[in-house]
C-alpha cells in the first residue's frame, strides 16, 4: 500500500459566495471551511442504501448535509459540544499523487471550528467498512490535517445511549425553547444537584418548564449524565456555560 505525501498537497472547496478555489494547502491554512459551501451535493434516489438529509444546527443557525444516519449522529454530536462555533459538510476536495503519479481525491464528511481557533476534520465510516483503498485516504487526510495543526477525527459508531439523550435533548435545541423567566428560576433551582423531575416541579407547571429544561440541557448551561439512559430521577446539575 502506497504511503501518503508529506506535502504535494491542494484543495479545492466553494467560497461563501459561490466561486471555486483551488490552492495548495500550505496556502489554505486560515481559510474559514466552517462557512464553505459543500463541494458536492446531497442527492436521493429510489432504491439508495443511505438516508440523506439536512440538520437544523443551533450552532450555525442553519442547515448542515449528512449523507447517511451515521453523520447525522456525528452533526449533531457537533452541534452538541460547546466548545464548536462553525461546522460545514463535504467542506474540500482534497488532492494528492501516489507514489506512481497517479491522483486521488477524498472529501471529508465535517469541518468543525472550535471557539479557541483550532479545527477539526471529521470522516464517518463504520470500522467494519473500511476497506484498504479507504485507509489510503484517511491516512493521507491525517497527514494533511497534521500539516496544518487540525485534529483529524475517523468516527464509527457512536455510543447508543449517549446518542439517544442527545437526539433527546435535539428536538429542544431551537432558541425557541429558551423562555424567562423560566430559564432563570431553572438555573437557581438546579443550583444545587437535584432529580429532573423534582426541580421541574419545584420550577412550576412541568409541561411549561419541561421544554426550557430540556433546552438548556442541551444549551450545557445544566449538565446531566448522559452515558445512562435519561430519566426522571436523572441527578441535573450546573453545566459548564
């Protein structure tokens, strides 16, 4: 199997405004590919094996491609860290020559760009799926990423518990969701650790407060176990906002 290049690398990706850049990655390096256009589209057709689709990101305001459930799980575990403010999908072409000339590309799946500046790049493929001529291109893509000091991520499958919270948690992740003065008695209530359901009750009508709970769950301004499944002794606390 035929080593990654070092260097000799370019990229391709769509600017904001709709005109394709192509440029060595050593001139690339403060590009912002979390405001990219995706390089490729996300298309249906009867009979695919994959289910496309589009996320409403509460990080970005707007809407970021998968091409299966597999990055859906992965955008929105994206749109869950607090510590990323931009994302894109199919985010850049990348292009390199093997040790015979011979040229390959690869797009990555996610670009994520963190508060603190750094950057991630994101491949979903299930470990059982990744074949000789796909670890070819995730291996060159590491290197790439490696040049320019982005963290390089090649995820499987995600954790089910933890997934299932969080798509919980998702369907309140809308601005909407975020009422006062609600939010603020929540905040005060779950000063101190207690039950979901017993701060909720204490915070007033549970079906008003329940949505704004969950909310600012998701928001990680109060923090819950999520590697157990969500429940209504589930022990809330003050996040990390």
């Amino acid at each position: 199997m035929a080593s990654p290049p070092t260097e000799g690398f370019e990229v391709a990706y769509i600017h904001p405004g709709g005109s394709e850049v192509r440029r060595l990655l050593s001139d690339a390096w403060a590009v912002r590919f979390e405001s990219v256009m995706p390089v490729r589209g996300f298309h249906s057709y009867k009979g695919q094996r994959h289910l496309p689709g589009l996320w409403w990101s509460s990080t970005v305001g707007g809407h970021v491609g998968y091409e299966s459930w597999l990055e859906r799980d992965h955008v929105m575990l994206l749109d869950f860290d607090p510590s990323v403010i931009g994302m894109s999908s199919q985010p850049f072409w990348l292009f390199w020559s093997s040790e015979n000339s011979k040229g390959i590309s690869h797009v990555p799946d996610y670009f994520a760009r963190r508060q603190d500046g750094s950057a991630i790049v994101v491949d979903c493929r299930p470990a059982d799926r990744r074949k000789p001529r796909d670890w070819v291109k995730f291996d060159a893509t590491q290197r790439a990423c490696d040049f320019l000091g982005w963290e390089f991520r090649l995820v499987g499958m995600p954790d089910p518990i933890r997934v299932g919270n969080v798509r919980w948690l998702a369907g309140y992740r809308h601005p909407r969701h975020r009422l006062e003065p609600v939010v603020s008695t929540l905040l005060s209530v779950f000063a101190d650790p207690r039950p979901l359901m017993d701060g909720a009750g204490l915070a007033g009508d549970p079906i008003a407060v329940l949505p704004v709970l969950f909310h600012l769950l998701w928001q990680q301004e109060l923090a819950v176990d999520l590697s157990v499944p969500l429940h209504a002794a589930s022990l809330v606390s003050s996040g990390v906002r």
